[in-house]
C-alpha cells in the first residue's frame, strides 16, 4: 500500500508528464479494444449473415462440386438422396441447383450462375416466394442489389437468358425480375439469378436433381450419402475466419505499434526520471528506503500510468465505444466488391474477455519497460546520488 | 544523567578508487561522540568531513576500522539493516536541502513516517508538531518551489526530526543560505537539540555554524587535527 500511494503521489505531482504519458497509454487501450471488438463484431456479422443467406447450419455437395471452379458446374448435379427427402419435403433441407448461363440485361452479354431454390422454402433468406407462380411467359426471378446495380435491373424488367440442358443444347427464354433483395452476402448476389427449382430443373433436364443441399438446424449433421459430400460450417466459413485472422493481424501489428510509441513514452519518461531525479532517489535511500525499495517504487510508478491510462482510457472510451457498438461502423460502398460480407455497416462486440486481457496486456508491459530502466537505481552509489551527480 | 555514545570511531579509514589508484580521505580517524550533543567535524574542502559524515549515517562503509553508530557496527551492516538503522534513528539535513520536489512541505516531513508505517493520526500529530518546531505550519501545502531556500531548509529539519531521530547529520546546512536564514535555523536546531535531547553532528566550514557549535572536530587531510569542547558564541535566543 505504501509503495502504491508512494507512486501515485510521485505520478500526480509530476502533474503535466504523467497526463501526457497516459493520455498516449489510454488511447493504447481504446485502440485495441476498438480494433478487436470492430474485427469481432465484422466475424460474428459475417457468419450469421452467410448462414441466414447462404450456408445455413452447413451443406452437402453433390461430389466434384467445386464453388470456384465453373467447369465442374455443368457436371456437378445429383439426384436428391431417398434418406434426404422427408426433410427436403419439410423444407428442413433445400436443394439448390446451379448451372452456368449467359445473360443478356439491354443486349450486352454477362456471365451469370443461375440457381434454383425452391419457391417455398424458407431456410435462407432470399426471398424466393416471389419466384412463385412464374408459369406465363417469362420465368420469375430474384437478383440481388449488387447484381441489379452492375447491370440496371428493376423489379418488372425482362431479360434473356439461355443456357444449356444436361445434353448441351442451348435455350433461352425471358427472365422476369420479380423482387430484389439487399443482403450482406456478395456469394449470393454478385452474377447470380435465382428461379424455382421445379422450373430450373425443367429447364436443364434435371428432375430431382441438385447441386447442394442446404441443412436447417433440425437436419441432423452427420447424414452420408453416396455422391454427397457433407461440408460443415468450419469448412464454409473457413474463408471467413482466414480472412478475420488476416484482418486480426493487420490491426494487431498497427495497435502494437502504436502500444510500443506509449510504452517507449513511459520508458522514456522512466529513463529520463532516474537520470534526473537522481537527488530524490539518494535522498529516499537517505531517509530510510532499500534500494530495491526505491526500484520498486519507481517500477510502480510506471506501471500505475498503465492503471491510470485505465481509467482514462475509461472515461473516454466506454462512452465512445458504446456509442459505436449501438450506431455501428460504416463500411464504405467499396466494400461490396471484396467478395464477402460486410454489411452497410459493422456493430463492434467488446466481451469482457477483450478488455480484462487489453488491460492485464498493456499492464504487464507498461511494468516490464519501467523495471528495465530502474534496476539501474540499484547499482546507484546513494552519496553521489545525494549530491545529484549523474551516474 | 549520563549519555550514552552514539557514534564511535576507532582508526577509521576510507579509500577511495581514482583510475588505476586508491585515494585516502580519512586515514585513521578515533573519537566518540556521546548523546546530547551538539557537534561540528570543520575543516577546509576535501578534508573528509562529508566522507566521514556518509559513513556515521550508514551511507557509506569504512575501509578499515570501525564505526559504532548507535551499537551498530557501520562496516557489517547489510543494505537493508543499513536502510532501517536511518529510517529509525538517523535524520539528515542536506546543504542543498533535498526535498522531494513534487511533495508538499507536509508530505515531505511525512515521508520518513510513512516509511515507519506510522499510522495516519499519529502521523499527522507528528507532521504538525515538527512543522510547528520550525515555525512552518502555515506552510503545510507549499512545495519546495514555492518556498525560499530557509523555509525549504527548515522544512528539512522538520523532516530530520519528525521521527523524534537519537542522531541528526547535517552536512553544511547554511552553504546555501544567507546569514539571517542561516542563524534563524541554527537556533531552530539548538532548541531542538536541548530541548529534545537530539545529537547533533554537523559537516561544515561556515563560521556561522561553528559559533553555534559546543564542540569542534577539526580535521585536516582526513586525519584528526583537533577535537575541543567550546562555549558556544551563539546561542538560543
């Protein structure tokens, strides 16, 4: 205790150098606190968002079935599973099909995957009812915002669009534009058209086949089928958490840059108050301190910036933070074209864990870089020190 | 009543390294020091006074020979046990005042108490008291920037004897101040000293010290050139 109010004593009376040196130490904290919670609450965003627009609770995939890969599409299509299709009937599994097409939005040619779901399901959040009832002349479709941006589509237009069946011969037919959804999820939205299953796989030649199946949470996991291949969420959002620990990295190096400027202001500050306070520390030792005792004390003191820089960090960040974590962090428009998915804007999570090992973190070194300088207080000769000869 | 000992010097010697050499600033020293009184070692720059002032308030260690301080042997003292032998019974005044600069006149006094865990009202009661001795405790909120250089030094005696300490060192305590400041604290200490029975030694070569002085160890090239018990010129008013 005494060392303690010793230190604080010294820390407040050294009045404007302690300020600034935890001003710098405080935002130390904010910083990291702010990137991690903004990177955390960006990994939480993203998988739910992928899971309710995309992935669900995981998928199976029709064997040699590769996302990244075009050419597999056109033979990547399986009959659905007799063991999945109580669940498939209850919309506990959705079946998509995917083939690749061209699209023709005001007589240029796109590229598209098009995709059938069906109409009813209601596991993903692609609002696929509007796809019912597409029997007229044009087939309904779905696109979403980034796909109608890219190529001026509203809801109502009719495109062309053509494709090849199972035996390779082509066919088109008009596409109608029935609704546009806005969602987080690039994969599902970025050169994509979504129909009716039943029509699409008229349209192929491919009744009761798909390409992926989607599982809801009631689905069990762990189903094995000949010609499909479980993929579970760590698969599916690997690419996600590669890219959040990419991320991760990135701040971290940039909050640790800016940690080690505040820890070399307290070293310094350390370095520079034995030098100059040389008189002081053999007047302590003169009044009845150990040396160790004054190392200790001077160790203190530099790790109670840490504890100060708390408090301020406190002050200042809780209501700053919190502030974001309930406005959000918008993400600029450029984002859309980074291929996964960030929402308009990013709701930072700050878990206590974040903030006890921000805390004990800076804590812990704020200590180490005051010790170093002041073991030097220990081979002080103390009647030099008196007379404040530098040593 | 007879007084104790408090400081005893038998053929105390301290060396010091220069280069590849050994320098010798008290070649032998022998005499005692009873409680009570008021004593000065005097002599010219570079006769050892502060050296052997260092070493009676455990600062330093002899070379050779021995230093009782208070029944401790000075040379045999861990840092530690030397640590607590001025925390308990050593207070010291420094020519250049030496107050802790970002302390207040009352935390600076409180500092040695703090360090004997003294406990607050106690410790306050103390503080106060001391102050009062140096005629300061208006002063209690000022820090040492604020004050002139003889409420500063007396702040420091304030300290030196808040502890109620048996020995008080004082190495050259008027250097810095001028003669009315230096006059006003040394009547501060001689009241101190007979009104509290503190021992007194001083380092200095200010005359105005040695008026105040009962006795007078001169040395001269770190040997004893005289030792002489003496009526003060000054004394309390």
């Amino acid at each position: 205790m005494l060392g303690f109010k010793l230190a604080l004593r010294n820390l407040v009376g050294a009045g404007l150098r302690t300020w600034l040196n935890v001003l710098v130490l405080s935002l130390s904290y904010v910083v990291i606190i702010y990137v991690n919670g903004m990177l955390h609450g960006w990994d939480i965003q993203a998988k739910v968002d992928m899971k309710n627009w995309e992935i669900g609770e995981g998928q199976y995939w029709c064997s040699g079935y590769d996302p990244l890969d075009p050419f597999t599409l056109q033979e990547s299509h399986c009959a659905f599973p007799q063991e999945f299709m109580p669940m498939i009937q209850s919309g506990e599994v959705v079946p998509v099909l995917v083939s690749l097409a061209s699209f023709y939005p005001e007589g240029r040619i796109q590229s598209i995957q098009l995709k059938g779901i069906p109409a009813g399901q209601d596991l993903i959040r692609i609002p696929t009812a509007s796809l019912a009832g597409g029997e007229g002349e044009a087939i309904k479709a779905v696109v979403g915002r980034r796909m109608a941006k890219s190529n001026q589509l509203k809801v109502g237009d009719l495109v062309t669009a053509r494709w090849r069946d199972r035996n390779g011969t082509f066919d088109a037919t008009d596409v109608e534009i029935a609704a546009i959804f806005s969602c987080d999820v690039p994969s599902v939205d970025m050169g994509q058209i979504w129909i009716d299953l039943d029509q699409m796989q008229r349209m192929l030649g491919m009744p009761g086949e798909a390409t992926l199946l989607i599982r809801g949470d009631k689905a069990p996991p762990d189903l094995t089928t000949a010609g499909w291949v479980e993929k579970d969420l760590k698969i599916l959002l690997a690419e996600v958490d590669e890219l959040i620990k990419t991320k991760s990295f990135a701040s971290t190096v940039m909050a640790m840059i800016l940690l080690a400027l505040a820890l070399l202001a307290v070293f310094d500050t350390q370095v520079l108050s034995i030098f100059r306070r040389q008189r002081e520390i053999g007047t302590q030792i003169a009044l009845g301190m150990t040396r160790w005792q004054v190392v200790r004390l001077f160790t203190l003191e530099g790790a109670m910036h840490a504890v100060l820089a708390a408090i301020v960090a406190a002050l200042y960040g809780i209501p700053l933070l919190a502030m974001q974590a309930r406005s959000g962090i918008p993400m600029p428009q450029s984002t859309d074209t980074m291929g996964f998915a960030i929402a308009e804007k990013i709701f930072p999570v700050y878990s206590s864990g974040l903030i006890v090992v921000t805390i004990i973190f800076i804590l812990i070194a704020a200590t180490v870089v005051s010790y170093l300088p002041a073991r030097k207080i220990s081979r002080l000769n103390p009647t030099e020190a008196i007379k404040g000869k530098i040593q | 009543m007879k007084e104790s000992i408090k400081i005893e010097l038998r053929d105390l010697v301290k060396r010091f390294p220069m280069g590849t050499k050994e320098f010798t600033a008290l070649k032998g020293l022998s005499f005692s020091v009873m409680g009570g009184e008021f004593a000065g070692l005097v002599g010219p720059s570079g006769s050892g006074k502060s050296t052997l002032l260092n070493i009676v308030g455990s600062l330093d260690s002899p070379s050779e020979g021995s230093a009782l301080v208070l029944g401790r042997d000075i040379g045999r003292l861990s840092h530690a046990e030397a640590a607590r032998l001025r925390n308990h019974h050593i207070g010291f005044i420094f020519q250049t005042y030496n107050l802790l600069p970002v302390y207040t006149a009352y935390e600076n006094v409180e500092f040695p108490l703090l360090l004997l865990r003294m406990g607050s009202a106690e410790r306050k009661k103390a503080v106060m008291e001391a102050l009062e001795w140096v005629g300061l405790a208006e002063k209690v909120k000022s820090r040492p920037a604020q004050m002139s250089g003889g409420e500063c030094q007396r702040v420091a005696i304030a300290r030196a004897i808040v502890k109620h300490p048996e020995l008080v060192l004082a190495d050259e305590p008027t250097a810095n101040l001028d003669a009315d400041n230096s006059h006003h604290i040394l009547k501060t200490m001689v009241k101190i000293n007979r009104e509290l029975g503190t021992t007194f030694l001083f380092a200095t070569h200010d005359e105005k010290v040695i008026g105040y002085l009962r006795r007078i160890i001169r040395l001269s090239d770190g040997l004893l050139h005289s030792d002489n018990l003496v009526e003060p010129i000054n004394g309390e008013d």
